[in-house]
C-alpha cells in the first residue's frame, strides 16, 4: 500500500478500507503528533489533540477538496486543537512552570530582540535540511518521551542508526548555521 498516493488512500478510506486508515495515520501520525508536541502540550493532552485530530478527519474527510495537501490540512486541523486545549486551560501556573521563568533573567526589550533574531537564524537553518531531519530533530525536540525504535519507524531509519543519523544532522544544522553567518551575539 505505500506505492499508494494520499488521493488514493484517502479515497479508499472513504470507501471503507481499513487497511487505507492505518495507512494514512502510520503516515501522518509523526506529522500530527509534532505539532501537538511543538505547542508545549503535556503528553496527554498531545495524545487529546492528535486523537480528535483524526476523528475530526474521520468525520471530514469527504469534505477535503484537495486530497494531496492532506498534510498541510492535519497540521492545521492539530493546531487549531492545540489552541483550543490550550484556550480551556485554567490559568493556574505549575511549580515547574515559575522555575522557568524565575531562570529566565533577561526580560528586556534588547534580549527579545536577540532571541527573535537567533531563532530566525535557526528556523532558516532547519528549513534547509532534509524531510528525514526536520521530522527526526523536531521529533527529538518536541516528543522526547519516543524510543529509538519509536523514531526510527516513524522517520523510516533503522533502529540503530537513530544515534548516527540525529548527530550527522546536528552536524549539518551547525554547518547550516555558520553559513547563514549567525552572529556571536545572536548565538549567546
């Protein structure tokens, strides 16, 4: 089934085929959980988001207009999730959240300033690695509760080379970055 598009496989979904579905979510699935990961939710609550995501496509999918961009459909359908999850929470900050903040010392306009400009930096880095790396580093970063076995199956690696393929990566993301031209200061 992976020579499959997403067009087929959503149309096949519709139709009932429930080997369609599971390939769909074993293709998605990392996409999906990214996200929910990436908007700081705790695992649970990721689960919440990247479970209603589904049913809401399960529930949509018939509606989809343009069945190829399938990916790009998920990512915002989680997003919206995550906001609302994010949205219903009571204001109540944990203990773990006040140390965080209590560490942060630099609250001023200049540190903002060099913090937006190192991201942007970095952002533009990781936009320029390869599908394998953005989905392993930000996997890595955002869902750090996965096994090795668990990253490997969803970025499609053998289980053993998780270890060399994120530090060939990292490589590449600091070769990436000294290319930019980041600045020291940015860099801090």
């Amino acid at each position: 089934m992976d020579a499959l598009s997403t067009t087929d496989l959503l149309r096949d979904a519709l139709a009932g085929e429930q080997a369609a579905w599971r390939e769909l979510v074993g293709r998605y699935a990392p996409l999906v959980w990214q996200v929910a990961r990436a908007h700081r939710l705790t695992p649970a609550d990721a689960a919440d988001v990247s479970q209603n995501t589904w049913i809401i496509l399960a529930e949509k999918a018939g509606t989809i207009r343009t069945p190829e961009r399938l990916g790009s459909w998920l990512a915002t359908t989680a997003r919206r999730e995550c906001l609302r999850v994010l949205g219903s929470r009571t204001r109540e900050i944990s203990t773990d959240q006040v140390e965080w903040i209590v560490r942060q010392d630099d609250y001023g306009p200049e540190a903002a300033v060099l913090r937006s400009d190192r991201d942007d930096f970095l952002w533009r880095a990781f936009e320029q690695l390869s599908q394998r790396c953005r989905s392993l580093l930000g996997l890595m970063a955002f869902a750090p509760e996965l096994s090795y076995a668990q990253l490997a199956k969803a970025v499609g690696v053998a289980g053993t080379s998780v270890s060399t393929t994120r530090a060939r990566c990292l490589d590449i993301l600091r070769r990436k970055l000294a290319i930019i031209g980041m600045p020291e200061e940015v860099a801090g």
